[in-house]
C-alpha cells in the first residue's frame, strides 16, 4: 500500500520533470542549434550568403542548394544561417540595452522613491503607450536606419517592461530588514543599491530577459522585413522574408525558409525562457 | 549617586545621553508624537533595558540614535549625544560613519535580517569593508574571527554558508558578531530573543552579558520581556504610549513598582507561582500617538486615577535614583480608586 502510494508518487514525479525538464532540453536544444549556427556561420553555411549566380536563379530545394536559391541566385540555406547570427547579435545588444536601462531605472525609482519614482514612472508609461513597432519606427526615424540603431530600438522598447519588474521586485527587497540592517551598518546608498538590492531582484529579471529574447528577434525581423533593420545585401530572416513575399507562387521556399527559422528560433527562446520561469517559480517546485 | 547606579562615572559622560527628546510623525490624522520628553542614559559598561508594549515608541527611540527614522518622522525637541557629542547635528555622511563603527545595531529577526544570496563571511565581514576600506579576503578572515568569539560551533566551515543553512540562534550570533566587528561603544539590541525559543534566548542574553564584560560596551535592550530585563539588564526605563512613566535599578523596580502601569505589567507577567492562579491583563489600549490624552496618558486604563491625573504628572522621586510619572507618589495615596463617576478620561 504504502509502497504503491510511494510509487505513484515517484511515477507522478517522473512524469511531471520529463515533461517540465523535456520542453527546456527542446528549447535548448533549438536554441543550441541556433546560436551554433549563427557562431560558426563560415564554417556551417554550404556557400557565401553574398554571392551572386545568375545561373542558379529561383532553383527549387535540390542536392546542391538544399534550400533552393534566390531571386539573383543566392543559396538560401547560407543566407538563412547568416542571418541567424544577425537576429542573435541585435537580440542580445537590444535585451542587454533594456536589461540593463530598465534594471537600473526600476531600482532608482523604487529606492529613492518620491518625485523620482513619479517622474521615472510617468516617463516610463509613455514609452509604454506607443506600440512597440511604431515607437520603433519613430526612433529609426529620428536616429536613422542601420542595424545598430534597431538594436537601441528595441533595447528601448524593453526598457519599461523591465523597470516596472525591477520596481516591483526592489519594492520587495527594500521591505526586507536587511536593508534596514546594512543602514544600520552605516552601509552608503550606492552600495545598499548594488550589493543588497541588485543580487535579490536579479532572478525575475533573467528569466524576463530570456522570454524578451525572443520578442527581441521577432522584433528585428520585423524590423528588417519593414527596412529598418539589417540593410540589403546583409541577410536577415525578416528582408529575406519580404522578397520571398513578392516570389510566394514561383519560389515559395524563399518566404517559408526564412519564415520556418524565425519560428523555430522563437520557438527555442520561449521554450527555454518559460523553463526558467517554472524552475525559478517557488509555486512550481516539489 | 555613584552607589545607585554603578556605572555612572563622573570623569566621563554617558555613552548614550537623549535629552528631552521629541519624535514627531506627520500623518493624514495629523501630527503624532511617538516619542515625547524621552530622558535617558546609558553608561559605558551598562546595560540598560527599554521595556513596553508594541507601539509604545521603543524602536522609534533607538531608530532616532541610529538616524533611521522613516521620512514622515523628525526630531521635533530635545537631543542624543553619543559619548558626549551631540549626534542630531551631523549630516547624512557622518552620521553613516558612526552607524556600524560607534554604534552597532541588532534587529529582532536575524534571519531576515541576513541578505540571503550573500554568504555569512561576507556579511559579518562588511563592516570593516565599508569603515575600515578592508580587503575582501583579509574582512572574511576577521569574520571567522568574530564567529569564534560568539562562540558559533566550526567557524571556518560555517562562515561559508548561506544564512538559511543557520538556526535562528546562529542567525542571532552572525548578526551580533557583525555588531561587535569594530567594537562599537555603544550596541542596540531591538528584541534580539523574541524570536528564538527559551534555551537559545538564554545563550544570547549570556552573550550579551559576556561582551559588556570584556570590552565593556554599553548596551540598550529593548523589549517587552520582563524577564530578560530581570536577566540582564542593570537599568530599566518602562515606556508607554511615547512617554518613560517609570525608571531606575532594576532590583528596585521588580520590588517596589511604583507607578500603576508597571505594577499591572509586573501582574500580567506570568510566573511559577502565579501559573495556577488567574493571569491579570490590563483593561483597554494603548491610546494612539495622534490622539493623546492632556493628562496621564495612562489615566484611562488606570485602576487608581483620581482628580489629579487630568494634568500630566512629571517625574517624581520614589527613592534615589528610582522615578515614576505618578501623582500617587506627590499626594498622600488615596484609600482607593477614585469614584467612577469622577473619573478622568481621556476626552478631557
């Protein structure tokens, strides 16, 4: 009896982790596949991602172009897995800008509170008022269009999301007593704010910073497919994406490569960012 | 006076001298006084204990020496001099190097207390980094140290943990250890036992007494014990309602209580011979700090208010050394309580 309940239990166990621990190795595992992709681009990719072959216009998936060519010929396979590396690098650079810009607003405003927090808050609001695609097209706009004004972009659009995070979690932290305690210690507000605060608020921000990830390269792509982002001829999924939109009945393969990456690419981030969430949830855990 | 309290001295002054202290909190019902006419000294070797109920003002007093008191809060009145040096002139900075250096502060509740993510060597050491500019490796060693002498079983293994890996006795012993780093003159405890159970409490008060003995520190206890104040303490002020009603050796205040309020509390403290019999509580509540009677501001939970206590009475002398806030002591005491028709209360 109580060797089947114990069973049960360890069965239940098993089930629950194979399916919790199942869908983060998936995620990792795509997300693995991605950046190695996008890491060791030269070596991966079959051919150039920029040069052109007028002979091999608009082939079809076949034993030398797996993934058929382009419009001028290009192998689309090499140009898929160049621009992974593109979609990683203005992930990183964007999640990295709001990351570090939210974190540091949320807990300056939390912290110091007052008119701070008011006029910090408010600021933040706004920016949250606009769509995220618009707000960025007016930074483009005004800054100029290249790939490292996208990444400030969308690292933009992250900051208030992660502001508002980190407020709430210092809002936590600061009613700790071993705030009061390292005060109480004669401990300098810059040190309280790095060593007491910024350690106990980290852990929600990461795992939101692995689900912005993923936003963070939708985002580019959209970006891109718009002609904001990674400028002709450097590949990325989402101008890849946008000349696949005008050859979809001749050369469908030229908007589902580009399409399929960007899905599978997400699909790993999410994956592994809701992973992390679950592990770090302390309703979820045993 | 030496003779009353022994650890008075004259060449020197008190290590913790407040002065006709007023703490003032500005809130939507208007201005509170939390802590008013507050006297009180600690001499250097001594320890003191503040004894009263929640909200009677206690942490806001040692909040006021600390210079942590919230926002809203002010030093309305009156001063605190730390060894002679008045404390409420310096400014934010000076006053952060004497918090952790000069004075030391131990919290009710060590374990949140304690940073969590940050290992036990780390945290008892960070004094010496923030005063002393100490290296990481050479503070962490001096906090082992530190555990040793608050007698923490296997420091060396120990002083690697987290906070959560600690007992609650531990926890107390890392915190006092962190107090004790720079040897401070003067260390507050704010109910350091009130979380830890009698055999632990016991090892903490012994502690307590074993620091004031080698390096004679002066200690301010506070509690709403009675019977740590009868365990440790040399001195005792009984605080209610912001205000001190009663004062003096601790001997003397468990014989002879003088004023109403400490002997009910002495009354609903339950001992092994009142166990079996009924345990008295006293009628009423504290009044908030916002609303405040005029006169004794014990007067409407008192069994033995009469005419006079519509005014407020100020200390008065029940022998030397020893005062309480009663005007049973300036009047011949009435046979009983007054009549209730007659009695004054608070709307007065």
């Amino acid at each position: 009896m109580t060797a089947n309940a114990a069973r049960a239990g360890r069965a239940r166990r098993t089930r629950f982790n194979l399916r919790r621990w199942g869908l983060l190795l998936a995620g990792g595992l795509l997300t693995a596949i991605v950046v190695f992709a996008a890491l060791f681009a030269e070596v991966v990719a079959p051919f150039s991602p920029y040069d052109l072959d007028v002979d091999t216009m608009l082939q079809g998936p076949n034993a030398v172009h797996w993934l058929g060519t382009d419009e001028v010929g290009r192998d689309v396979l090499s140009r898929a897995i160049f621009a992974a590396r593109i979609s990683i690098v203005v992930a990183l650079v964007a999640v990295g800008v709001g990351l570090i810009g939210g974190t540091v607003i949320g807990i300056v405003a939390a912290y110091f509170g007052g008119w701070i927090d008011l006029a910090l808050m408010r600021l933040m609001e706004l920016l949250f008022s606009f769509p995220a695609i618009l707000l960025a097209v007016i930074l483009l706009a005004s800054l100029g269009t290249n790939i490292l004004n996208a990444m400030l972009a969308i690292g933009i659009i992250f900051i208030p999301g992660f502001s508002r995070l980190a407020r709430a979690a210092t809002n936590g932290v600061l009613r700790q007593q071993y705030i009061e305690a390292a005060r109480a210690i004669g401990m300098s507000d810059a040190r309280i704010l790095l060593r007491e605060i910024l350690p106990n608020v980290m852990t929600p921000l990461l795992v939101e910073a692995a689900v912005a990830f993923a936003y963070a390269v939708l985002l580019e792509s959209a970006l891109s497919f718009l002609g904001l982002g990674a400028q002709p001829p450097e590949p990325s999924w989402g101008n890849m994406l946008n000349t696949g939109r005008g050859f979809m009945a001749q050369a469908p393969w030229l908007g589902i490569v580009p399409g399929m990456a960007m899905f599978l690419c997400v699909l790993g981030f999410n994956l592994v960012g809701d992973g992390l969430r679950d592990a770090f949830d302390p309703h979820m855990r045993d | 006076m030496a003779a009353i309290r022994p650890h008075r001295r004259d060449d020197r002054p008190p290590t913790l001298a407040i002065r006709d202290l007023r703490v003032e909190i500005e809130t939507r019902r208007g201005r509170a006084r939390v802590v008013e006419d507050m006297n009180l000294d600690v001499w250097p070797g001594e320890i003191v204990g503040l004894i009263g109920e929640s909200g009677s003002g206690k942490t806001m007093t040692a909040l006021a020496v600390l210079g942590l008191m919230p926002r809203q809060a002010g030093i309305a009145a009156g001063g605190i001099d730390l060894a002679g040096r008045p404390l409420t002139e310096l400014d934010d900075a000076e006053r952060r190097a004497v918090r952790g250096d000069r004075i030391a502060y131990i919290p009710q509740d060590a374990l949140r207390a304690l940073n969590p993510v940050l290992r036990i060597d780390t945290q008892v050491g960070e004094p010496y980094r923030i005063h002393r500019a100490m290296p990481w490796k050479q503070a962490a060693a001096r906090a082992v140290e530190l555990l040793r002498a608050v007698h923490l079983a296997q420091p060396e293994q120990r002083a690697r943990e987290y906070p959560h890996q600690f007992s609650g006795g531990m926890q107390q012993r890392a915190m006092i250890a962190m107090g004790l780093a720079l040897e401070p003159e003067l260390l507050i405890a704010d109910e350091p036992t009130t979380a830890l159970d009698v055999t632990v409490q016991a090892q903490v008060l012994k502690l307590l007494r074993e620091i004031r003995d080698t390096h004679g520190t002066a200690i301010l206890l506070i509690t709403h014990d009675l019977g740590v104040i009868a365990e440790v303490c040399d001195w005792v002020y009984v605080m209610y309602a912001g205000a001190v009603l009663e004062q003096g050796p601790v001997r003397r205040i468990f014989e002879r209580p003088a004023h109403p309020y400490t002997q009910a509390l002495l009354r609903a403290t339950p001992t092994v011979r009142s166990v079996q019999g009924e345990l008295l509580s006293i009628p009423g509540q504290i009044p908030p700090p916002y609303e405040l009677p005029s006169g004794c501001r014990f007067a409407d939970r008192c069994p033995r208010r009469f005419e006079r206590c519509v005014r407020e009475p100020a200390h008065l002398e029940v022998e030397p050394g020893h005062t309480a806030r009663c005007w049973l002591l300036a009047a011949p005491a009435p046979l009983a309580a007054g009549p209730p028709e007659r009695r004054a209360g608070r709307d007065a």
